[in-house]
C-alpha cells in the first residue's frame, strides 16, 4: 500500500467531480465553524490536550499523547467526520500549491520497517522535479552517509543512478539499478519513482475520500497549534477498528504545516504480529511502527537547473 511516497497519478480533484461539490460546502461550513473559536493552546491546562510537541524531526520515536485531550470546540480539536472534512480541506490546498511549483528542494528524514526489521533512520537532501519527474537523493546522516541517488524519468534507461557513500563508494563504480527491481527494493519499501510531495498528497487523499464511506469504522482526531521542526502545524490521528477496512495500517498520525498545507511528517503503524495481540500503548507502537517520513526545509520559491538532475554535474560523484 503506497501511502506517504504514493504512486504517480493525474490529479485527485479529477476521479470525484460528482460529490465535489457536496464535499466542498461540507468542507467550508467545517471551516467556519472550526475558526469562529478560539482553541486553548496545547498544554494550556492539564485536562485539554498534553502531549511534547517539540522538534519531532530530531526524536524519531516521539507520538503524540492524544489520550487527554478534551473533546470539544474548546480544546482546539475536530473529530470524526468533521475532523476529516478539515484533513481533506488542507490537503486539497497544499496540493495546488505544489502542483503550482515545477520543482523544490528539502530535506527527508526516513525510517521504515522492511522485511520485519525497523531499519535505521536516514536523513537526506532531496531534489525534485515535477516534468520530467526526477529526483536527486543525498544521504547526510543514516546506514550510508554520501549515498547519492539520481533518477530522471526517460532518461538512463529509466533506471536510477546510485553512488555509495564512503570506503565502498571510492571502491565501486556507480550502480545503475531498476527501481522496482529486488536490489532497489531490499533498502526501500518504495520506489524512488514515487517519491514527493505531489504524489504523497495524491495517494493520501485517495485513501481520505475512500475513509468518508466507512467512518463507523475508524475514528479521526485533528487538534490545532501543534509545532513540528518548529513549524506550525494541525496533527491529525486516525485509527482503524479492523484490518477489513485497513488491511495494512491500523494507526496513522499526520501533521500538516499550517503556512503551506503540505505534509510535515506521516508515522504509519501496522497491526500487532500474531501472536502479540496483548500489547498495547507505547508498547504497541514500539513494535509496530512501519513508516516514518517528515519533509523539511521545503523550499518552493528557487528554481532549479538542469544541471541539478545531471550526473555531470560536478558538485555529484556519479563520474568520480
């Protein structure tokens, strides 16, 4: 299931024009009177809503403590319907926005679960293009600091350019890999060819609009002033009753920066493993944690060069 990176799609707007509408004047009524009150800032007061909302990008293991929050227009918080009508909203928003700029550049920081190991989180610098779809990856901390990843679609055969970091780096030449191949796929739970803002909003948004028909079987909570990488942000929390309904993920917390509506960080967990049903609370989410992505530093206003999806570029090390 592709959730944060998603697939490479046309516009999500373009699947749903019949209840677009509906959905719209739903959204706008939520809109008015979500921002008609005034929410209590988070940890105003020991009965509304606790929970260390400080520099996630720096504590990978931080989740959020939903479980004293105060139900209410008075604590700053939506839920249910509501409270997914609002995530829609944002997201919408945040996806014309990227869609509004050819390319971006930020910083990435990863961790998944893959082949039932919880890998190592890795910090990168990532470039991106929309047409044609490229990205340029380099690792600055993690398994492999300097790893250097190029991808432009159409070009190298439509395979991804990849020079390692450090000793084996000097040693070997640079690696031209499928990205859907077993190689490429033994680091990463996702192609490289689905990596991005765009297609992160897309995928999510399909799985929101799928969740508007099966709400008695999930719950969402959307709670206001929260802060990630120091930015400010609405922190959404959804949890799924079943694996019927959500045969992959049974929890997802998603915070959306409130200056440009674009997703700051996703943490996905799975269902407990057989045989380990009884775990529960941080416990569980220990041990079940399969996905986490945070954007950084996102930069929408610099345009960037050719030369930037270029293994000739110098400032690379694909010819070195």
């Amino acid at each position: 299931m592709k959730w944060f990176f998603g697939s490479k799609k046309k516009s999500p707007r373009s699947h749903r024009k019949e209840n677009f509408c509906a959905t719209i004047v739903a959204l706008i009524a939520i809109t008015l009177i979500y921002f008609s009150h005034d929410p209590s800032p988070a940890g105003a007061n020991p009965n509304e809503v606790q929970f260390n909302s400080g520099d996630m990008g720096s504590d990978i293991s931080s989740t959020p403590d939903f479980s004293a929050a105060k139900k209410g227009a008075d604590s700053g918080e939506l839920t249910g319907k509501n409270a997914l009508l609002m995530q829609i909203l944002l997201l919408e928003k945040g996806y014309r926005n990227i869609e509004a700029v050819p390319d971006y550049t930020a910083t990435l920081h990863k961790q998944e679960r893959i082949d039932g190991v919880l890998r190592e989180p890795s910090f990168m610098q990532v470039k991106i293009r929309h047409e044609p779809f490229s990205v340029y990856m380099k690792w600055l901390e993690g398994e492999d600091p300097g790893r250097e990843i190029l991808y432009v679609e159409g070009e190298n055969d439509n395979e991804m350019l990849i020079k390692l970091g450090g000793v084996k780096g000097r040693m070997m030449p640079t690696l031209k890999l499928d990205p859907n191949g077993d190689m490429a796929m033994a680091e990463a739970r996702y192609p490289i060819t689905t990596v991005g803002l765009k297609n992160a909003i897309d995928t999510i948004l399909k799985f929101r609009y799928a969740d508007m028909k099966n709400l008695k079987s999930l719950s969402c909570r959307m709670i206001d002033d929260q802060k990630f990488n120091k930015r400010d942000c609405f922190c959404f929390l959804m949890e799924f009753k079943n694996k019927q309904v959500s045969p992959n993920f049974r929890k997802s917390i998603l915070y959306i920066d409130k200056e440009n509506s674009l997703p700051s960080c996703i943490k996905n967990y799975a269902w407990a493993p057989d045989g380990q049903e009884e775990l529960a609370g941080e416990e569980l989410d220990k041990e079940t944690l399969c996905e986490y992505y945070s954007f950084g530093n996102v930069v929408l206003e610099d345009r960037l060069a050719a030369i930037d999806f270029d293994d000739n570029n110098s400032n690379y090390q694909f010819r070195r």
